[in-house]
C-alpha cells in the first residue's frame, strides 16, 4: 500500500516513529511524506492533476521531507492523510460542555473547521482526486491528568465532526488513539517530551522544541498514532 | 458678582454649544470612576447598550463576558446565537422591572416561571424569545441553555467591577395571572398573545426608580464592590401600545428613564450617569446621527457617542495605557445588533 502524509511540523512526530522502526513492521506499506512547516503547505498550486511548489522555501520543504520531490500527484496513491494544521482542538472540544443548544455546537464545529488549514488543505486535494481523504487534527495540548474532567467527550466530539464536516468530502477524521488522551481533552503530557522540529532543510532541523511547549509530540506518540492508523485501513 | 460669574464655560450654551461645530461639543460628562484596563465591565439593557461592550472591546478594555461564546464559532454567528451581545446571553432587557426580574433569578429571589412556548416543533423561551434563531429542538435544551445564562447572569454581578446598564423602555406586557415579565410582547417575537392573560402596563417614575433601587441593592449586597454606569438608549419606540401618538410615547418613556437615571446619579456615589442619549438626541446635535428612519443611531453617531466616552475617562484620568488604547472599529453595521425592539414595526404593516 501506497500512503502518502501531508501536513506541517506535527508530521514530524510520525516520520520519526515511522523512520525510526515502525516501517520495519509493515513491510507492505510505502510512506511518502510531504511537509513544511506552519500554513507553507497552503501555498501549494493545483497544477495538471498534482499540488506543485511554486515558492522556493516550500519546494525545499517538500523535496527534504519526501526525499527529493517537489509536487504531489495523489492519484499515485492508495491512501491520503493529512495531518496538523490546526490548532486548540482541545478547546474546541469544550463546545460539547452543558449549557450550548445543539444548533450553537453544530455551527462552533463547522465554524471551527472551515477555518482550519487543515480544512483548506484536504479541499484542494479534493479537488484533485476522488480517493477517500484521511485527516488527523494537531495533537491536543498536553496536560497532566484530571480524574474530575469527563471521558468520552473528545470521541463524540470527532464524530460530530465528521457527521457535520467530512463525511460529505468523502474523508474522514481520525481520532488521537484514546491512550494518549487525558481529561477527555488533553495529550498526557508525557508525549510532549523531547518532540523535535520537522526537517526541512534548514538550519534547526530537527532541534528539540522548549521545554514548555506543549503542542508538539515525540516520535512515541507518532508511533501510536500511525500504528492505529494503518491498522484501520 | 453672582453664581454663574465662576461657573465654567460648559455651563453655558452659546459657548459651549451653540458657537461651536456639532463635533466639538465637549466636557459632557465628569466621570465618577475610571475605566482601566483591568476593570471588568458588564454590559446589558437596550440595544444600544451592544454598542459599550463592543467599544470596550475594540480599545483593549476588559468587556466582562461571563457567558462567552463556544471556541471556534466564527464571530457572525456568535452573535446570530446572541453570544457577545450582551455580558450574558439574556437578549435584550429593556425595562427595570426586567432587570428587576433577571436579578431576582440569578440571585435566588424568585423562581424561574415555567412558561414555554412553541413553534411548530421547535421551543421557544419566552423570555429570551430571540436568543436561538431557530428555537430550541427540546425543552430541556432550553432550560440547560437557560439556566446557564442565569448563572452567567449571576457571574456579572458577583465578578464585575462595573454593571453598565442601558434603559430603555418603560412599556412592558406582564402576565396578569403570575405577575412575571415578558422582554417582547406575546405573539411578536414568539408564543401567542391572550388578551386575558397577557396585560400592558407603562412604568411611571417611582416605579422604575423602585425597580432599580431594588436591583443595586441586591446587586450591592451580592458584590459590595460593583459600581453602576446608567445610560438611556436613545432610539425611539418601535412602537407604542398606549394610546398616545408614538413620538409622544417615546418622549414620555426616555424622560422617565433620564430622569430616573440622573436621580440615582445624583445620590449615589457608585452610581453614574453617561450622556449617550442627550449625544445623539438632543437638538444640538440636530438629528445627524441617526439614519433617515429617525430611529437608528448611524455608525458616526456611535463612534462619536463612544469617543466621547473615552475622551471625558482621558480628560478626567489621564490616557489609558497604551496596550488599551487599540483603534476602534468605525462604522459598524447597524444589522451587526441585535433589537428585538423592532420586531413591533412589522405590526404596523402599511400604517
């Protein structure tokens, strides 16, 4: 199986899990990553069926993270995932808290979405190719547990959203695997350690991140949601 | 000599009003408390009272919104769902008597009625009859819904530092039977209107000063710290249920509520007036600030009304910090607000 990942920094974390021995367990899959960091992927023009770098700083971007190429033509492969480029999924999450009507929460999600990269990016693939689109939000922020926080909150939540949102792009988000999640809307701030920048061709390539941030997860997390990710397709 | 021989130039008309441009006019109110950066402010009232909070917002101030819209909803819909229109998402509260009513809930005084209305299959809660564009899909949405804004209700007056309250109404429909207010008319923005149960009644002097003695004192009581900014909406009744000619109406129900507004001013030092309504109404500023209706207060006469505001704080306090002092939004669009008020135009039909 051909997968190919596109996405910003966040990709990192599963390129390094799948770099760094995952790909050794699934000998029938083929990975192609295709990354740049914060919304440079937006910048890609849809060009003669492929998304193609016009700009110098994404071309390199792309051609350091999938090994040299500087366009995407999704029609190569079997599967697509898109990943990152949103940001405070876990405060989003929060919509599905007491006291908001139905109506308020379905609107706040599909607000929510239209204004993610994330969204914009899948869409431009859309228009490229019929395959079924994969995506996968950026981590949500890392926090320590919290035994008075509800569960089950974020998985309705992801259902929610793709009842509202994807479905009708024929794509479909896929969930943090639920042993990395706390409080129902949280990263176990454990993943967060020693999360390292995407490479890109420049000069922190692969730096680890500040102590203190709290968006970016390690290559463990990556491992657990790339694994749980292959094993559905 | 004689007492006016020392009184300061704004206390004359032709300097102060008369001789100078319209835009110039200056010095209308002598603030009693400063607005900085940290003070929390809560807003509600009439529609205009929308117009304060957003100002607050647009220079960096702290607009005290205890019932804050869902993360993600773009800020169009926030305010189709009545979220940042007022510091809680209790629609439009146009008299003191519903103040009065509103502080009762929050603070425990009363029990919330249990009147709800529908609309096809949809509910409709008649005291927020506008707040869910297309109603609520059952009746415990509508109770949760509500029973947060009472709460978040009760978060302005017990969290705030100033309680900004806009009046503006004095015509109200009660339910004759129970007692208890309702914001609109039955059967205008929701429900049915039953003529044996739903009755008019106009407020008079004592009784909206009594409505709001009432409210500062339990309001005082819950928070000992919460200082109060009245203003008077100066937008006109849509429409009168009284017998009288509509603009008659209007005249009698803003000079109560001035009059009410300027009696508490006056006497308490916690409480304060600001001039909005006497900016945009009164015949020095000859009528440019409101739109051909004659109702609605154009984008200018807002900005001017808000800059007045900031400029009295400045002149009284100094200038805000600079991190306060972002540029303001101009010219909102008057569709931006949210006036339930207007509603009664359409019962006029062709009149």
């Amino acid at each position: 199986m051909k997968l190919c990942i596109l996405g910003n920094s966040h990709i990192a974390s599963l390129k390094a899990a799948w770099d760094n021995g995952l790909s050794a367990a699934h000998p029938n899959t083929e990975i192609t990553f295709f990354g740049a960091r914060r919304h440079l992927m937006l910048k890609l023009v849809e060009e003669n069926g492929r998304l193609v770098a016009r700009e110098d700083l994404v071309a390199q971007s792309l051609a350091t993270t999938s090994g040299g190429a500087t366009s995407i033509d999704p029609s190569v492969y079997d599967s697509l995932l898109v990943y990152g480029l949103s940001r405070n999924t876990n405060l989003q999450v929060g919509v599905l808290a007491d006291g908001y009507s139905r109506a308020v929460r379905e609107q706040a999600i599909t607000d929510y979405w239209d204004d993610a990269n994330l969204l914009r990016l899948l869409k431009k693939l859309r228009r490229l190719t019929d395959t079924k689109i994969y995506a996968g939000h950026s981590p949500l922020e890392a926090a320590t547990s919290d035994p008075t926080r509800p569960k089950g909150r974020y998985a309705d939540y992801v259902a929610l959203s793709n009842d509202l949102v994807f479905r009708d792009l024929n794509a479909e988000l896929i969930a943090q695997p639920e042993a990395t999640v706390v409080n129902g809307m949280g990263t176990d701030a454990g993943f967060s350690a020693g999360s390292t920048r995407l490479a890109v061709g420049k000069v922190n390539d692969d730096f680890e991140h500040r102590e203190e941030e709290n968006r970016h997860m390690n290559a463990e997390f990556g491992g657990i949601w790339l694994q749980a990710f292959l094993a559905r397709l | 000599m004689t007492p006016y021989s020392s009184q300061p130039a704004k206390a004359f008309w032709k300097s102060s009003v008369s001789d100078r441009s319209m835009f110039d006019i200056a010095d209308l109110w002598d603030p009693k408390f400063q607005i900085l950066p940290e003070t929390k402010v809560a807003t509600y009232g009439s529609c205009f009272a929308q117009h304060i909070g957003r100002a607050l917002q647009d220079r960096g101030l702290n607009w005290h919104r205890s019932e804050a819209a869902p993360a993600g909803l773009k800020p169009e819909n926030a305010r189709r769902f009545n979220y940042d229109v007022f510091s809680s998402r209790t629609g439009n509260i146009y008299t003191t008597s519903l103040l009065r009513q509103w502080t009762n809930w929050a603070l425990g005084v009363e029990t919330v009625p249990g009147e709800i209305w529908t609309h096809g299959d949809r509910f409709i809660d008649p005291f927020r009859p506008r707040v869910e564009p297309d109603g609520f899909e059952s009746k415990a949405e509508l109770l949760a819904t509500r029973q947060k804004t009472i709460e978040s209700f009760r978060a302005s007056i017990e969290r705030s530092d100033v309680f900004v309250f806009t009046l503006g109404l004095t015509e109200r429909w009660v339910n004759s039977k129970h007692g208890y207010e309702y914001p609109m008319c039955p059967g205008t923005a929701g429900g049915n209107f039953d003529a044996s149960l739903h009755k008019f009644d106009n407020l008079d002097f004592a009784r909206v000063r009594e409505d709001l003695s009432h409210v500062i004192q339990m309001m005082r009581k819950a928070n000992p710290y919460l200082k109060f900014l009245l203003t008077v909406s100066p937008v006109p009744l849509a429409a009168t249920a009284t017998e009288e000619h509509v603009l008659v109406s209007t005249t009698y129900s803003k000079s109560v509520l001035r009059a009410v507004a300027g009696q508490f001013a006056a006497e308490r030092s916690v409480i304060d007036y600001f001039p909005s309504y006497e900016i945009i109404s009164n015949p020095a500023f000859r009528g440019g600030f409101y739109e051909p209706d004659l109702r609605n207060v154009h984008g200018l006469g807002v900005d001017f009304v808000m800059d007045s505001f900031f400029a009295c704080q400045a002149s009284k306090f100094g200038p805000l910090p600079k991190m306060a002092t972002q540029k303001p939004a101009r010219n909102r669009k008057r569709e931006d607000l949210v006036c339930e008020e207007e509603l009664l135009a359409a019962f006029g039909g062709q009149k």
